[in-house]
C-alpha cells in the first residue's frame, strides 16, 4: 500500500466484518465489529459505513455473515432465512446502486452452492472488495492523466473510506497529485453530514495532500477567481443516459463549473452504471432525518417549528458532464450510446 493509500475502512478480520466507524472521524479513529446483517444493514443505514462503493462491499460480507449464521441456525431452512437478511440489506439505503449490484452478484453465487454457503460466499465478497480496489488505481491511471490544473475541488468523501480502498474521484486526485500535477485539493465541507470536512480533509492530511476546506457556497466564488481547473466527484447511480446521482450539492457544482468554464469530471466504477434506470428522474433519492439540519451534535440550529428538506443526494444532468471516467475507460460528453458502447466492451 502505498503512502496516499493508507486506510481500510472495511476489514475482513478473518472470522468476522470490521468496519471503520465513520461517523466518530476524524477526531476518534473506532471500528466496529460485525457478525451479522442486521448489524451490518443498520451500520449502513446509520452512516458508520457510507460512499457508493463501501456499501456494496460491505453488504457483500454481511450476506456471507448471514449465511453463516443461518446454515447453523438450521441447515434445512437456511435459504428462507438469509432470505429475509437479504431484504433488510436490500432496505438499508436506496440510493446507491452498488448496494442492489453487489446484492445480485451474492445471489447469483448463492445460486451456484446447495450446503454450506458461507466458504463461496466470502470468497465472492472477497472478490468484489478486491475488484473494487483495482478499479480504484485503473481509474486513478485514467482520469489522472486528463487532469492539466493545479488546483482541483472535490465535494463528499470519494477516498479509502467509500470504497474498497484508495478512491473514485479522490484515486484520480491521489494519482494526479503524485504525478506532480494537483498542488492543491479543495474539498466542500458537504453539508449536512461533512464527509468533506470531516472524512475527505482527514485521508488528505494523512497522506500529506494539500487540502482547503469550503462551505458548499464558496464555490461560485473561487471559480470565478480563475485558478481552479476541474471539478471531481464520485457518483451514487448513473443512469443509462449518463445522469449522475451523487451527494446533495453536485448539481450545484456542475451548474456553476459550466458557467465559469471549470471542467466536471464524475469518476465510479461500471458498478455505479445503472442501465436498467433510463434518466435521473428516476433515480430514487433518499430522504433523511430533518434532524440532521435542524440539530448540531444534539443541540438545536433552529427554532423547533422550523421544517427542512432533506435529500442525500441529487441528479446532475448528463449534459453538464464533461467526462465520466470507469475502470473500462473514459466517456467524453457521456450519453446513452456512449454508456451503452462503453459497458459492452
Ligand atoms: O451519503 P454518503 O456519504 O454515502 O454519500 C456518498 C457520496 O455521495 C459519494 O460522493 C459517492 O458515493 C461516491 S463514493 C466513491
């Protein structure tokens, strides 16, 4: 592992899951231990484990969990059980597509074994989390080299800790970073949850990445100081027409990035790419808690009759993507055709 890769938020420890708890960074470094999938599902749903990517993964190992439990639980019912452990992941977060992907993937290797499960299901688990990584670095390679600024902004956490390791948009800004070419990160803080200030400005310092925080709302104003070169973010879900649902905040990004001639790059594995959704309207978007605007560490922000809105993510048009990058390759001005080409190679 090299130096701008030192995190592993999803650990296999050889007998159970052990997930980084994400939501004490960066001030208490915490896992969690996991042998079962409503745990997991809860630890998804809870945050301790967040970012397209990690989900999936994570929810992988949680099937494998659950089939072990059940194959002990009763060796004759098993199937029906682990079952009901597959809707609870199913339910955890809606979302990110990676999470149903991954889910599909585990069904189809259950599909394959009639006794003890649990051997080829941590094996596929162990696959998918290792695959994931070796997109990472493939996609770091390629959307790296597209990269011609020294300063870059980048929006949520995209790093080690929301996927299987080393990053989507964040693995391009390592890449790019280690080539000499990014001198400086600006990250969103990323309301309401900080994964910028909180997550994405902790991987950068660990690995000696300049990193400058902004509120989501100075963004407008730095791009029109002139010195930022791209926009790069990771995605939730991309539709079949290159739609790109990613954290609340993106389309904001986007819009402002083509108006002051900044370049938006969006970098997810094919494990994002979600063609059995046609465009980003429908794409469902996760609701959550007022609480997460209205309180700050259980105190307060507003008056108590105040209401907020609340959604996760949004939906960037595909047409204010300059380039969406995949372990597959790179997508200039993506569109459906193009998407379509891109996944049959
Ligand atoms: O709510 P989160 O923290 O799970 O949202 C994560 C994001 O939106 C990331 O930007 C996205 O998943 C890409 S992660 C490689």
């Amino acid at each position: 592992m090299s130096r701008h890769d030192q995190v592993r938020a999803i650990q296999w420890t050889g007998d159970h899951l052990r997930l980084l708890d994400q939501r004490r960074l960066p001030t208490e470094v915490t896992y969690l231990e996991f042998e079962d999938a409503t745990g997991v599902a809860s630890a998804i749903a809870d945050m301790v484990v967040r970012g397209a990517p990690a989900i999936g993964i994570t929810a992988a190992y949680a099937v494998a969990l659950a089939a072990r439990q059940r194959y002990r639980e009763s060796a004759v019912e098993w199937q029906a059980l682990l079952e009901a452990d597959l809707q609870v992941l199913a339910a955890s977060r809606p979302t990110a597509v990676n999470l149903f992907w991954a889910l599909e993937l585990m069904r189809e290797c259950l599909a394959g074994v009639d006794n003890d499960p649990f051997d080829a299901l941590l094996q596929e688990a162990r696959r998918i989390h290792d695959e994931d990584i070796a997109a990472n670095y493939r996609m770091g390679e390629l959307g790296g080299s597209l990269i011609d600024a020294r300063k870059v902004l980048t929006h949520c956490n995209t790093g080690s800790l929301a996927t299987g390791g080393y990053g989507t948009a964040l693995g391009v800004i390592r890449n790019a970073y280690t080539r000499g070419v990014i001198e400086l990160v600006y990250a969103d803080e990323t309301r309401p949850w900080l994964q910028g200030s909180r997550l994405t400005a902790w991987e950068l310092v660990h690995d000696e990445i300049p990193v400058t925080l902004i509120c989501e709302g100075a963004a407008a104003s730095l791009m029109h100081r002139g010195d930022l070169g791209w926009v790069i973010v990771g995605a939730d879900r991309v539709a079949a027409n290159g739609d790109v649902a990613n954290k609340i905040g993106t389309y904001s990004l986007a819009v402002n990035a083509r108006h002051h001639g900044v370049k938006f790059m969006v970098v997810a594995p094919s494990s994002t790419l979600d063609v059995q959704t046609a465009c980003g309207d429908d794409i469902p978007v996760e609701m959550r808690p007022a609480g997460e605007i209205c309180e700050f560490q259980g105190r307060m922000l507003t008056e108590k009759a105040a209401t907020a809105w609340n959604p996760a993510f949004d939906v960037t048009p595909a047409q204010l993507v300059d380039v969406l990058v995949t372990e597959k390759g790179v997508i200039w001005q993506p569109d459906a055709a193009k998407i379509a080409a891109h996944l049959r190679n």
